[in-house]
C-alpha cells in the first residue's frame, strides 16, 4: 500500500513544477521554519528579492532574522515590509509590522 505524500513532500513537487510561484514559496519557508530555520530563510530571501509585494513575507522574514539575533537586518525588513504593506493598502499587515519593529527596537513595554 502507497502512503501519501507529506505536506512537506507535496509543496516541493509544486515547488519543482513551478519554482517561480509565491505562495508555495511562501509554504515551503513556514514548513521549514521551526525544524530547519536557515532552510527556511532561503525561501524568504527569495521571496524577498522575487515577490517584493507579497507583503506576509516581511513578518516571517523579520522574525526569523531576530531568532538569528539579526536585528538589524530584521529592522531594515520590517521597515521595507511597512512601506510595501502601505502601498498596496494592507493596513492590517503594515500595523502588524509596525508592532514587529517597535518590538525589535525595544519599543514595546507594557504598563505595570
């Protein structure tokens, strides 16, 4: 009896059939993020440099980055990812990124 393919083994058939395709892209780096982060990070390094627009990237991207203890690279990508969120009009995204970048920069605190 055939066992069916993993999520993780079905995104890389996509990604072979279409290496160019953004949400697989996408797909692939949340697959990998937690068990292989730098695996991970070259799927949003891609992302980054080949779908400029594909605003959900910058979150994940700036995150993972400050996992590496980048925090300045993550700094400069939550930056980019608040001027693309607000250009195409994702407000919910840009807010999300401006709370990501307040956090990187030591900007959140909370009233005791």
């Amino acid at each position: 009896m055939n066992t069916p393919p993993t999520r993780l083994q079905q995104l890389l058939a996509f990604y072979d059939d279409d290496p160019t395709d953004a949400f697989t892209i996408y797909a692939l780096a949340t697959e990998y993020r937690a068990q292989e982060p730098e695996k991970a990070w070259k799927f949003y390094q891609q992302l980054l440099t080949e779908h400029p627009d594909y605003v959900g990237t910058y979150y994940h991207a700036g995150k993972l980055l400050e996992q590496f203890d980048k925090k300045d690279e993550a700094e400069k990508v939550y930056r980019t990812g608040l001027k693309v969120a607000r250009s195409v009009g994702q407000h919910h995204a840009a807010s999300e990124l401006l709370q990501a970048l307040n956090s990187c920069l030591g900007l959140d605190y909370e009233d005791d």
